[in-house]
C-alpha cells in the first residue's frame, strides 16, 4: 500500500519536516471527501469549469504527497474539464476515487504519527 505516495517527496515538499507531513496528511483527510464531492456534483451538473477548479485543487494536494494514481486521475479530470469535454468524467471520477481509497489509510498511518 505504501506505493500509493511517495514520503520523500512529501518530506521534501515540506523541508524535510516530518510533523508538517503528518498535520498536512490530516488535513487532506478532511478535504479529499469535500473535494470528491464537489467534482461528483460539478460532474452531475455538467459544470466544466468547477470540476476543473475542484480537480486543480485536489490535484496539487495530492502533488504534495505525491500520490501518482490520484494526481493523474484528478489531472485528466482537469484537462477534460479544461476542454469542456466531461463525457468520461464520471468513469475518471470513479478511477479518482479508488486512487484516494487507497491513499487514506497510508494518509491515517501518517496523519496518526502528529499526535505522538
């Protein structure tokens, strides 16, 4: 499961600061949820421009930690939306998710390691 980021571009995102990691991964925790929903919804809408706002965001949050899977899948999210082509986006949405289920409990682990 720990292929799914990558720690030491998350320790060097944030200079080497391991607790800076572990508050970060908490607080993505708390955003990714917020973050699915409003692309399921813009998707649901037909909203280009807010699923490509909503991708972008997720997207560099996911960046920080380097989660590959889900980067890619929120950046082809990005770029459909970009282009005002969303006819894949519910398939890329599902593919997003999974990337993030597999993500949070390497997340916890390390969001878990701020409070010792």
């Amino acid at each position: 499961m720990e292929n799914v980021l990558d720690r030491t571009t998350a320790l060097a995102q944030m200079d080497g600061d391991a607790h800076l990691v572990a508050e970060v991964a908490g607080l993505l925790l708390q955003d990714c949820p917020k973050q699915l929903s409003a692309i399921r919804a813009a998707v649901a809408n037909d909203d280009s421009k807010l699923v490509e706002r909503a991708a972008h965001k997720l997207k560099g949050s996911l960046g920080i930690f380097g989660a590959k899977e889900g980067f890619e899948a929120a950046l082809c999210l990005e770029t459909m939306a970009g282009g005002g082509d969303l006819t894949r986006a519910e398939e890329t949405v599902g593919l997003l998710e999974e990337a993030i289920q597999r993500l949070t409990p390497v997340l916890e682990g390390i969001a878990g390691q701020a409070v010792r």
